[in-house]
C-alpha cells in the first residue's frame, strides 16, 4: 500500500492555484496539520495530490488559470498605468530647497567632534 501524498496551500499557488480556485474546484482540506514553522500559525491546509492532478485536468481549472492570468496581467498594467501618472504629477513639482548657512568649525573643533564620535 503507498502513502497518500498531499500539497499544501503555497506548493498549490507554486502551480498556479489561486485562493479562489482552491476554494472552488478543491472545497475543504483533506487533511489539517500543525504548521511545522510557526506553532501559532493556522494549521497546514493539505490537499491529496491525486485530487489535484484530477482536477488540473479537468475544464474548470484551465479555464480558472486563463481567467486568473488575464486578471493578473490586468492589475499588472493597471499598476504600470497609475506609477506612471504618479511620476509624471512628479516630474511636474517644482522643488526648491533652501540654502541654509552652515557654519565650518576649525580643524581643532572638527578632531574633537571626530575623536568624540568615534570612543567606544
């Protein structure tokens, strides 16, 4: 008899599973496990792996990734879209910084700034 073998959450999106998708062509977990990292963590989300492979086979989930790259595609230029709005409302600022007067101590106050500075 072989041993069931699961995915987790992160080695689904890793496939391309979004949180939606695992939501709606895998349901419910099969199994729960305590998060091996992070023992306050919610437990592990495990999915059998032949459930899986069934259901990366099936329509919904080619026509699910499609969907989910297009939106991801979408939101990528939509973001490109508002940086570049974003740099030019900046291009157009006009910055001015003031000349302020900055007063040089003499090489003997300048050691002893230095000296004090670097004291362990």
């Amino acid at each position: 008899m072989t041993a069931t073998r699961y995915v987790t959450t992160p080695e689904l999106a890793a496939r391309g599973w979004t949180p939606a998708m695992i939501r709606d062509l895998l349901g419910t977990a099969d199994r729960r496990r305590p998060n091996p990292r992070y023992r306050r963590a919610s437990p592990m989300r495990l999915y059998d792996a032949r459930r899986v492979e069934q259901a990366e086979a099936g329509p919904e989930f080619a026509a699910a990734r499609t969907n989910a790259v297009h939106r991801s595609e979408a939101a990528r230029q939509a973001a490109d879209r508002r940086r570049a709005k974003t740099m030019a409302a900046v291009e157009q600022l006009a910055i001015t910084v003031p000349v302020m007067g900055v007063r040089v101590g003499t090489d003997q106050e300048t050691g002893v700034a230095v000296r004090s500075f670097d004291m362990p």
